[in-house]
C-alpha cells in the first residue's frame, strides 16, 4: 500500500465495478421510486458519495471526463431538488 492510499481507498480498488456500477444503479432507481423526501435523500447520498469518489480521482481524468462527471453529479443534485418540490 502506498503511503498515500488509506484502507478504505485500497478495499474500494479491489471491488468488482460490475458490482459497483449495479448497486449505485439500485440505489439511484430506489431513490427514483421513493417519495418525497426519502427520494430526495437517497439522490443526495448518492450524489455525496459520487462526488468523493470524483475527488479522489480529478487529478488523472481529461479535461472531457471531468465536464461529464461533473454533469453527471449536477444531474444528481437537480434531480434530488426537483424530489424536494
């Protein structure tokens, strides 16, 4: 491990992205699905998680994956106020 890895950061490498990819895919559907407030909860959550996740990895992406991460994220965000209203 390098010294500039944490734990978590080293057992989040060693997850199966297929996984990964279904599980935040659930989570958004199950956000989708709620009602209200709880919906709006989950897509921020998500939306939190993705946003340490992009942190982590800004320094090695192009400048074109960055907009579309960053897309991504502020769809997250609308979605999660359109919840709210």
């Amino acid at each position: 491990m390098q010294r500039t890895q944490s734990a978590w950061e080293l057992r989040l490498a060693r997850l199966n992205p297929t996984s990964v990819f279904l599980a935040a895919l659930a989570l958004m559907l199950a956000a989708l699905f709620a009602p209200g407030l709880a919906g709006a909860l989950l897509l921020l959550v998500l939306a939190a998680a993705l946003g340490m996740l992009m942190s982590k990895t800004w320094p090695v992406q192009t400048a074109g994956m960055r907009a579309v991460r960053l897309s991504v994220l502020a769809l997250l965000v609308a979605g999660a106020v359109a919840k709210l209203l």
